[in-house]
C-alpha cells in the first residue's frame, strides 16, 4: 500500500514506525522539520520530503497522484484538513484519515463528508486516551481494558498474584474454578516472552495474563487471576489540558475528582465548565499541596501533563506519599518499560493507544477493530468475515480446520449480542465479528488474507 504521513512528530514518528514493519507498505512522510526526518530514514526503509504537506506541489512530489492513502498527523487541525481537501479535489486519493483535536470541529454534524471537508477517517488521540485511562479506572484490577464488538467483548491484560483462583494451576481447570463462565486465556507473558496458552500450562504468579470475555464477565474473569481490588472513589488528576479536562468531564458523574492545573487561566476555564469537580491551582510535584489535598486518601493517582519528566515526578511521589495506584502519561517510548518497573503502577503511552485505531482503516479485509498490545509487541484484531464456504478462507470452517498463521488464535466471536468464545469445533459463519490475538506482527499479512473474500462473491 503507498502511502503518504503528513507529520512526523510522536504520533506520525510511532506510525511510521509501525507500518514500516510490514513489507507490504511504501511510505513517504513529510514535515517542516529536516533533522526529525533525517533520524526517521536513518531507521526505517521509507523516503521523506521537507516542507508543508499541505501544498499541493509537495504532495504532487510525494507521489500524491499514485497513493492509496493519506494520514494527516500534524499538530495543526487546519492543515489536516487542508492536506485531505487537496488530496481529494486534486489527486483523488481514496483514502483520507485526519488527526483532529479541537472539540470544536469534532462536535460539527456534517463537516467532515465529502461535499464538504473529504476527511473518511477521523483521529482524535486525546478522545482515545481519555476513553482508554476511562475503563483502567472502572476496572481497578486491570493493566488494559480494551472493547471489542462495540464493547459486547471485552479484552483484559491482568497481573497474577498469589491469590488469584488460578494460579499454581492448569488452564484445563478454568471451568472448574469459575464453571458457568465462558473466557479464554488468548496469552500469557512471563518475563517478558511469550508463552503459548495450552491446556497444560500452569499460571505462574507475576505473569501478565491476557483475557478475553463478554463484557459481564469481566469481574469475574479479573478475579480469576487476583483478588479483585475495591471499586476506585477517590481520583486526582494532573494535568487539566485536553486529556485531563475530557477526562475529568467523564468521571465527575461517578467519582470525587479533584484536577490540579498549573496555569491560572485553564484552571478558571475547567472551574467553570466542570460540574462537581474540585479544581486546584498550582504544581502537582508540590508535596505541600498534595499533602494538603489528602493524596493519601486518593484510590487513583492520574499524571496527564504534556511533560513526561513532570508526570513521572509527581506520580512517584503520590506513590510515596500513600496513593492506592499512579498512572502517568509517558510519551517517550524509552520510559514506558523503564518506569514501570518502579513506583509508577500503569503508564499510558498516547501513541500505542493511537495505532491502534489507524491501524483498523489500513488492515486489508474487513478490519474494523486493532489494538496494540505490550507496547506493541502483539496486536488484538476484531475482523468480519463475509462470503460463504466457497469464496472464504474461514466462513463454513471449524477453528480446528483453519489454517491460522504462527502466533495468531482466535479467541472470541460475536454473533449478534451473543459472545461466543472459542473452542477447536467452533464454526464461523458469515457476518460473525472474530476477535484474534497475533504475538507475531510479521504474519498480519496472512491474518488479513484469511477475510478478504474470493471474487466469486461479488
């Protein structure tokens, strides 16, 4: 697939990357910024161009007229949408996805349509971040919490500890343990490998154990692994810029918030459009402050700053100072493994929680869900299958009869509302939403080929 990436900061730098990967793909990423583009071509098989991707002379010198795609990732709304407005008007480009930030835009009914601003995809990552920090504080338990099927199944990554009903035993034991919950273990990680599930294999504790489930089972399922915590109360955030703000919007109808924001301006803005939340000014590496606030009391601690030190700061001290949990909001890819092997509980990368979501209108066949998994090592794949026995790889198969590539299991599929997980003798039919685990990132080729019909069905 050609395609063209408009930006090359975090975001566009991490998309980059990951397409980069799959050989199936030329690249071509423009940005104002030489020595950003240089270190990109020095690490990736892709060719760059200097200069704004908005003009039409450069997109025509990036290869515009031939390209399948363009994704507009830079920080500024207005050339995003430029950029695709020219892509379609002058190049035709069949695929336009845009990085849009400004609620003022996302909120407009119709702008984004093809008689209007040609934008087929949309990417707001502070949407995504907030949706995402949003179900880790539901599920206190959780290191992940992602929807599949719109939201009908659900996927969980769990730490085992001691008291958890299965560990120190069998995965072959898991309906005696919890009988009348239907789950399946799609992997296991330990140590940092990858450790193919099977009936024998034993749950070890300190294993990062990966659960799929209808969305009721979840508590269930989290308790299979470890003592499941109490239901969070109390949060803290800091930080009450987009994410923050979004964030704290979405919290304050079930929880006690309190958001500490450094600057006197965007504190006065969120006091105002806040309902219950308790906005404080000031630095949320203040111990006097957060001593004065009670962080000792907090069950979630949330660091959501633009600056990755300031988090990891404020967040290890919360820690020190008494908070149940800390996540932090960490940019760098560098300091994601780095902090939390330490006092930091959970950190967020924005842009593994971004791939996702652009890597579902890039996948080939039906892909209409992905996500990145252990900081992208792995993905999770909610894929439809169409066609009839004839002119499909799977539709009509057992599971046990389908040739799935190394390192991919299906795990779940939805039928309706019914969440079927699956078993060797389960048969796919047409329309079924599959749900597959893929530890090896080299065979999505062969994962995508399995649901792209034979020309026959059309």
């Amino acid at each position: 697939m050609n395609i063209i990436i408009l930006g090359a900061g975090q975001v566009g730098s991490t998309v980059a990357t990951e397409l980069s990967r799959e050989e199936s793909n030329e690249l071509t990423v423009i940005d104002t910024n030489q020595q950003i583009l240089s270190d990109l071509q020095d690490r990736l098989d892709l060719r760059t161009i200097c200069g704004n991707g908005s003009y039409p002379g450069l997109l025509e010198d990036a290869g515009a007229d031939d390209a399948d795609m363009i994704i507009a990732l830079t920080n500024s709304d207005e050339i995003n949408m430029i950029a695709c407005q020219i892509a379609s008007s002058i190049f035709h480009t069949p695929t336009k996805i845009a990085r849009i930030r400004s609620p003022e835009y996302l909120g407009r009914p119709g702008l984004f349509a093809e008689d209007s601003i040609p934008v087929d995809f949309i990417i707001s990552p502070e949407s995504l971040v907030t949706d995402y920090i949003h179900h880790l504080i539901e599920h206190p338990s959780a290191l992940q919490v992602l929807d599949f099927a719109d939201g009908r199944a659900q996927l969980v990554a769990v730490k085992a500890y001691h008291d958890g009903l299965m560990v120190g035993r069998a995965l072959r034991t898991m309906n005696e343990v919890v009988p009348g919950v239907d789950m399946r273990v799609a992997a296991i990680f330990r140590e940092g490998e990858s450790i193919q599930p099977s009936a024998d294999c034993v749950i070890e504790e300190g294993d990062e154990v990966f659960l799929f489930a209808a969305r009721e089972h979840i508590p269930t399922v989290i308790s299979e692994m470890r003592k499941l915590e109490k239901p969070n109360k109390r949060i803290m955030l800091a930080g009450g810029g987009n994410i923050g703000g979004q964030l704290a919007k979405r919290l304050e109808k079930n929880f006690q918030v309190k958001v500490i924001e450094a600057f006197p301006a965007r504190a006065r803005e969120l006091a105002a459009t806040l309902d219950s939340t308790i906005v404080l000014l000031g630095d949320a590496a203040d111990p006097d402050l957060l001593l004065e606030e009670n962080v000792e009391n907090m069950d979630v601690f949330c660091a959501l700053t633009n600056d990755d030190e300031a988090n990891i700061l404020s967040s290890m001290l919360a820690k020190r100072m008494g908070a149940k949990k800390v996540m932090s909001l960490i940019n760098r890819a560098a300091y994601v493994d780095l902090v939390e092997s330490g006092l930091i509980d959970i950190a967020i990368s924005p842009h593994q929680v971004t791939i996702g979501a652009l890597l579902a209108h890039i996948r080939r066949g039906d892909v209409v869900a992905v996500h990145a998994l252990r900081r992208g090592s792995a993905e999770a794949i909610e894929a439809i299958a169409h066609g009839d026995r004839s002119s499909s790889r799977v539709v009509g198969r057992a599971i046990e009869d389908i040739k799935l590539p190394d390192g991919a299991r299906i795990s779940a599929i939805v039928r309706g509302e019914e969440v079927i997980i699956a078993h060797h003798d389960t048969v796919i039919e047409s329309e079924d939403h599959v749900i597959l685990f893929l530890t090896n990132k080299k065979k999505i080729a062969a994962v995508e080929k399995l649901f792209q019909v034979g020309i026959t069905y059309f």
